[in-house]
C-alpha cells in the first residue's frame, strides 16, 4: 500500500519540467524537484560533520569559535526594518550557541527579532511580501514564516547524506513573488511557484557552467544566471527557455544583479590555474548593453567581483564574495569610492533603502554596517545569538 506522504510527494513531483533540462551525456538527468507541505516534512534529521578520511591531504579544520555565519547569506526585508543572516554550525558543535539557523534582526534597534533554530545554514532570501522567507541548506530548501513556521520544504538540489556534499548556493523571488529561483551545487537552477500554493517548476541543468547566481529581471519576465564554467544565459522565467547567451561577457563569471532600470550588471570570479593556483589577475564588472554587446566598468582591485549590490540611487557596491576591498560606483555621476577595509573579511552586501547604509555579513561579527562614504568606518554592533 502506498503511504499517503508518498503519494502526496509523488503529486507534487515535477515531471513535466525534466524534459525542458539539458542532462549530462550518459547520466539519468537531474533529480526532480518536489514540494513536500509541513505536515509531510518532518524534522530536519542532520548527518555529523564529515571528516577527514586518512587518505586525503586535505587539512582538516574542525568548527571554529569565531566562524558564526554564512559568508554568502545576508536578507533585507522588503520595508528596510529587518535583516537577516544565517548561522554555521560550529558554535552549537562547541557547545557555545544553542541555535543553529536563521536570525532576524531588527535594523533600528539591531537587536535580535527570532532566531529559526531549523539549522538552515545557506541561501537566504526575502519574499517582496516581506512576511516569507526563502532559508537554503546543504540539502534543501525552507519556505516560512517570520516567526518560523513552515509553509513548504523545497527538495531535489540533492542530499548530501547519500553522495557528495551538496548545498543551496543562491536563491531569488521573483518581483511579484509568485516564483522562486534556486541555485545547487547539484547544476541545477530550479524554478518554483510558490505562495499558497506550492509547484515545481523547470529544472536546468548546467553542470559544465556551474551556475553560481542567478537574478530576476524588474519586471519579472526574465532569469539571468552565471557561473564560471560557461557564458551567462538569460532565460524566460515563466517557461525556462533559453533566450539568448551572452558570449561577449568576460569569462569567470562569478556574480550578477539586475538594477532597478533593468540593466545587467555581471561580475568575475578568481580564475584557477591547472596547479590550482589563483590566477592575480583583476576581476571584471560589466554592464550589459540593449544590443547584447558588454560594457566594461571600474571594479576594485581584486580577483573577484562577484558581490554585486544595487541601491535604488543607480550606486552599486561592488566586492569580493568574500573579501575586504569594497568600491561604491555612482552610474550616474561615474564617481567611484573606495571605501576603508572592514577589520575581517566580509561577504554579502545589501544597501538600506534610503541607500544611506551598507549592511555587510561578518562570518566572525554577524551584520556590519558603513555609510558608504570615504574614509567612512565599518561598524559592528548587531547583537549576537
């Protein structure tokens, strides 16, 4: 007999969307995408963390003190109140912090709102509605409420009990919010319609590109995504088809975010040499231009300058995804700012609304603030859970 929570799954399996993915010669083709309602979820049932086994020559770095959050997952709320990060596990593995998920913090007061002890550890976004959020792991993503009640498990970017480690790298809603885009190690994009309902969408697989960020147009009606393997591809977000590719873009691409007008903009990563060295050379931020063709604009003085973050203005700060040097460029005025090195590296970035404050995500910190002025400090100052 068929159980009900395997029926249900079953329902909500999205078979239609695998013919529209592009599987790897030889392979079955990705996992499919499935939304699975909180009363078939369960709880999250975390595997120990891996070590490392006698043959590898790998270091092995056991949990760390100071390494409190995600590099890569810092939210602003829709009204600009509230901002959200999410925790690593090594403080709870030391015994030294009983949660281990989301935190929402208040922006006036940056005090502490909620802690979603649910040990969702990776992407992290805000649904436009401001009372949603999107919380990523290493398996599988979360849709819930502000206050942690969950509304829908989103699963197939992979689970990394049973193969290789996986993880959610990047997450995005739609403007109007009726969709959700997801990133995995897995290759895959996954699309998502969610709200009261909850429906897989197209799987796209781009395991030679990588695909590392991906970002919805203002006007919702298109995709953008990039990774290091291949040129950026924009695609139709409703269908998943394949609108045009951007060959002209430099290669590495590690980042991109769409500005309130519409414009592209696309960053470059760290380019691995055959000995696995990185290669020195500067990172590359673009502009792409009505015709398809690439416009190159300043870029800090890094390999990497896949953290892009736009302010309603036309500023955008441009950044390592994990890094110290910072830069403010104004598309209006081409005034660039070189803004002070944070005391730690820093990942993810995001303008307040008015534009009169950076917020920047400290793995060791949490939230750090600046004003975005030269010479102006980066402050810490967020409670810490």
């Amino acid at each position: 007999m068929t159980s009900p929570r395997l029926s249900r799954r079953t329902a909500l399996l999205s078979a239609a969307a695998i013919p529209l993915a592009a599987s790897l010669g030889g392979c079955a083709g990705p996992d499919p995408s499935s939304c699975i309602p909180p009363q078939d979820a369960g709880e999250h049932n975390w595997p120990e963390p891996r070590k490392r086994s006698r043959r590898s020559r790998a270091r092995y770095v056991g949990p760390q003190e100071d390494n409190r959050f995600w590099h890569r997952a810092l939210a602003l709320s829709p009204d600009g109140s509230l901002l959200a990060a999410n925790q690593e596990r090594d403080r709870q593995l030391l015994g030294l912090s009983p949660t281990w998920g989301t935190v929402i913090w208040e922006t006036a007061t940056r005090r502490i709102r909620t802690v979603i002890d649910t040990g969702m550890d990776r992407a992290l976004a805000w649904h436009p509605s401001g009372d949603m959020l999107a919380c990523g792991s290493r398996m599988d993503i979360d849709l819930t409420t502000l206050d942690g009640t969950l509304l829908w498990r989103l699963e197939g970017h992979g689970d990394h009990r049973k193969g290789p480690a996986t993880a959610v790298l990047d997450l995005a809603f739609s403007p109007s919010g009726d969709r959700l885009a997801s990133v995995g190690t897995d290759g895959t994009v996954r699309l998502w319609t969610v709200g009261a309902q909850c429906a897989p969408g197209t799987v796209l697989a781009l395991q030679k590109m990588r695909p590392a960020s991906v970002s919805f147009s203002p006007d919702g009606a298109e995709l953008a995504v990039c990774g290091p393997r291949a040129a950026p591809r924009i695609y139709d977000a409703a269908s998943g088809e394949l609108l045009r590719t951007l060959d002209d873009a430099a290669p590495h691409s590690a980042g991109l975010a769409h500005t309130a007008d519409g414009t592209l903009l696309i960053g470059t990563g760290p380019r691995m040499n055959r000995d696995y060295t990185l290669d020195p050379i500067d990172a590359v931020l673009e502009e792409v231009q009505p015709d398809g063709s690439m416009l190159e604009l300043p870029a800090p003085q890094e390999a990497d300058a896949g953290m892009i973050s736009p302010a309603a203005d036309g500023r955008i700060a441009v950044s390592p995804r994990f890094g110290h040097r910072m830069m403010i460029w104004d598309r209006v005025s081409e005034e660039r700012i070189d803004l002070p090195r944070p005391p730690h590296a820093v990942g993810t970035t995001c303008f307040s609304l008015e534009g009169d404050v950076l917020y920047a995500i400290s793995p060791q910190f949490g939230p750090v603030y600046s004003s975005a002025q030269p010479d102006a400090p980066w402050e810490a100052g967020f409670e810490l859970p």
